[in-house]
C-alpha cells in the first residue's frame, strides 16, 4: 500500500494511463511495473515506520476536524439560533446601514491608454467560506485610482457575488495576507462603518443559517447558480447582540485559531517527514533508528509534554527571535528582520536539524514570509487585533510596530530563552544581511525551496532541506 501511493510510484504509474476518451492504469501496465523486491522483515519493518507516521497525520487532520466543529458549536452557544433568533437579539438594523458595501475592478475594463502598474487581485475562487486560498492568486494591470479605490483594508468582510446556491454568503475577512491588493467586481468588500458591530461575528452571521436562507429567497437562479446584487446585500438582515459579547466570541475564536495553526504546523512537518520516508523507503536509504524517524523541532534544551506547551514553547521562542534580530537590523527594518529570520532558519536546519521555534514560511511576491512573525507584525499595527501566535500581552510589552516599515523592541531578547544554537544562527544571519546588498539578499532567499513552491502556498520543510550541503543532511536525517 505505502509503495503504491508513493510519489515516485504515482508518477510512474500514471506517466503510462491508457485510452483516449478516459485514460486508465490497466492490468498490463501493473503487471509491467517494476518494484523493489525486499526481504519480508524489511517490509514488515518500513511498513511500522510509515505507519507510525501515518497515524500521527491522521490524528492532527483529526484533530483540525474537531476543532472545526468546535468554532460552529460556539457560535451557536453564545448567540442561538440565528434563524429563530430565540435569545431576542435587536434586528431592526440592514446591513447598508452599518457598512461600506463596494464592488471590485472589472477584468476587460477600457483604460483608454492610463499609466497602470501590475498588482495582485482577488478572484471568486480565492475566497472560501471564512478562509483565504491564494493558490492561484492572479494579477492585473490597473491606475493608481483604481488601487486606491479597491485597495482592500485589514478586516474587511469579502463576500462572493454567487455560484452554487449553497454557497451563497460565502466569505472571510482580509488579514492583510498580503501588503497590496484589490478584489474584482464579482466579490463584494463590505467595510463596517458602525461601531455596533465586530467584523468576526459579522462574517459568522451572514455565513450562517440566517445568511444562506436569506440569500437563498433572494438570489437570482440559472441552471444551478444563483447570485445576489448589491441591493440585496444592502439589505440583509443583522441580529446586533452586545459587543462584549461579540468581542468574547472573536477572542474564544482566536485561540481557536491559534490551536488550528499549530496543528497545521505539525501537519506539514508530518507531510514532508512523510514523504521523506518514502522516498527513502523504497530507494532503500531508511536507516533503523529513532533520529530518522522524526522530524525534529523542539529546542534540544526545551522539553514538553503536551500540545498547549508546545504552542507556548514556540511562541515564546519566536517572540525571543523576533526581538533579537529587531534589535540588531538596521533602522528596524521589517524587510530586513522577516527575511533574517528565514537566512537563519536555514542556517539552524543545517547545524543543528531543526527550525529556532517551528515557524513555516509563505511564498509570497516579495520572498518566503515568516508567517507567524509576520502575523504578530499586523497585530502590533492593528489595535483591534485581540490574539497572535506569540502571546498578545507579551507581543506589545516587547515590541512596538511604527508604520508598516520598522518595528521598534522595547527590550532585549532574553538569550536563556533563545538558547545558544539559535542566537548563534541569528547572529550569522545578522551578519550575511549586514554584509550584502539587496540582490544578494534577494538570490538568497528567493531560492530553489522557494521556486519550488507555487505562489502564496507554505514552503515544504523538505524543500529547504534538499538545499543543504549533502553532509548536514545525511546527518540529520540519513538523506
């Protein structure tokens, strides 16, 4: 089983489908299929190790399942039904009233010669319900008019014109995933001007029962696809329970949240040690031992026992780093200290076979993006931001954001914390940036891991340890 979903045997195998109308992988092509033959212990042998690892992947999609149903389970607990509205919320007030409801930039558009410049832009299948999928992010050329007019704000509500009429009222909010970007005309942006109302309960609301059945009254239906206009939307109904509540709610949420992030944190690391192992499974490279077995880290003088120490150990560590190398950057720049950070996380995977804190990287336009450092950056700029990876309190006791381009620490990092590999690698990253010009930088962090990623999708950990010398991945991870 393992040998047949490997990606080696998947590319082989599919590299020779059959048929025309509908390509197969037939008895001939299988039985012409050349496998490694092994001896039965062996088999027996890798098959435990894969195994293992599988029921670790199955347990974190798990447990991102569970905590999927949890989020639902609040909403409902703390303000009812929202069909019924049987807590007898107030309901007089639409949502035209209490929002900036706006179209976005029409592709095809007549620019009538305009100086435009290039600038990502959001597409309906970019946005998900209560999530953001940048897979695919496209972009287009427009004025700066047009930017300044459609450029999307940190909490603004996206909402899909239509398709599926169960998708009706799909939606998330803008968390500033990128630094610049607009939406096209068939997503709706939605900017609370009302302070009655927080933008998280408001994006659970219209996605909720209460949502889809309004829009469904009220859409226009094709041949299985339905759409609302923008006086439809204008004129959805809201149910306004107290703001402390809502507030409570989007708290309750962040740490929700939070959890979900670190489960998928160990989900990639989990998929890359995957697929590590089969490969070398079946080129007969998978050595018998603990070290090989595992992908590693946690400080070497860091222990835990559960999940929620892991979470604080990696906050703490990253909150530590982040200070560091703010510290030590010149004009505290925020280039400077995200693309720091990512030079001497590769710089701690070669010596010592582990990221400082388990951070995961975002292929963005300007370079692979520390994604909870950066998440802590928009926190300290947003003060109505409740929760960050690295500890709310802790952030804004230690770290001060002035603008979008320095971030300025109010103390030192605490290098017992830090521990003596992690201060070593950030100083030597430290000392690279010093010491190169930007295109420099630019070569080395616009690398091969990088190339391999598809736009706005995380770096695979194995993607930036196929880059390591040969050495340090042979003894780190018998590769």
């Amino acid at each position: 089983m393992h040998l047949l979903s490997a990606p080696d045997s998947q590319k082989t195998l599919l590299g020779r489908q059959v048929g025309s109308a509908q390509s197969v992988i037939n008895t001939a092509v299988l039985k012409s299929w050349q496998i490694p033959v092994l001896d039965l212990e062996e088999q027996r042998r890798i098959a435990a190790i894969l195994d293992q690892a599988e029921t670790l992947r199955t347990q974190r999609r798990s447990a991102l399942a569970l905590l999927d149903s949890l989020t639902q389970s609040l909403f409902l607990d703390m303000f009812g039904d929202p069909v019924t509205n049987d807590r007898g919320w107030p309901d007089s007030l639409a949502l035209g009233e209490v929002a900036d409801i706006a179209s976005g930039v029409t592709k095809g558009r007549k620019l009538d010669g305009k100086a435009t410049r290039e600038v990502p832009y959001l597409a309906v299948a970019n946005v998900q319900d209560k999530a953001l999928r940048l897979t695919g992010l496209k972009t287009i050329e427009a004025t700066e008019d047009e930017i300044a007019r459609y450029r999307l704000q940190i909490d603004d509500l996206l909402l899909t014109e239509g398709g599926d009429p169960d998708k009706l009222g799909r939606g998330t909010l803008w968390k500033e995933e990128l630094p610049e970007c607009i939406h096209q005309n068939h997503i709706f942006r939605v900017r609370l001007t009302h302070a009655a109302l927080h933008p998280l309960f408001l994006n659970w609301l219209v996605g909720s029962t209460r949502g889809k059945n309004y829009f469904l009254r009220s859409a226009k239906q094709t041949t299985g696809i339905a759409s609302i206009n923008m006086t439809q939307l204008r004129s959805f109904p809201l149910l306004v329970p107290p703001l402390p509540l809502q507030q409570a709610f989007a708290t309750r949420i962040a740490s929700i949240e939070a959890l979900k992030a670190t489960h998928r944190r160990a989900l990639d690391a989990l998929d890359a040690l995957f697929a590590s192992l089969q490969q070398r499974a079946f080129e007969g490279e998978l050595v018998a031992s603990p070290a090989a077995t595992q992908y590693k880290y946690i400080p070497a003088h860091k222990t835990v026992d559960n999940l929620e120490d892991l979470r604080t150990l990696e906050g703490a560590l990253g909150l530590e780093a982040l200070i560091f190398v703010a510290k030590r950057t010149a004009g505290n720049d925020v280039y400077a200290a995200l693309k720091t950070l990512y030079i001497a996380d590769k710089q701690h995977l070669e010596h010592y076979g582990r990221l400082i804190y388990g951070e995961t990287y975002n292929a963005l336009p300007m370079g692979p993006v520390p994604e909870a450092a950066y998440e802590t950056i928009k926190f300290l700029r947003d003060p109505q931001q409740m929760f960050c990876s690295f500890g709310d309190s802790n952030v804004r006791a230690a770290l001060r954001a002035e603008g979008s381009k320095r971030l300025t620490p109010l103390r030192d990092a605490d290098l017992n914390k830090l521990g003596a590999d992690a201060v070593q690698s950030l100083e030597a990253a430290i000392r690279y940036f010093a010491n190169s010009d930007f295109g420099q930088v630019k070569t080395a962090t616009h690398d091969s891991a990088y190339e391999r990623t598809p736009p706005n999708q995380r770096i695979p950990v194995r993607y930036i340890i196929d880059m390591l010398p040969a050495e340090a991945r042979q003894r780190h991870w018998n590769v």
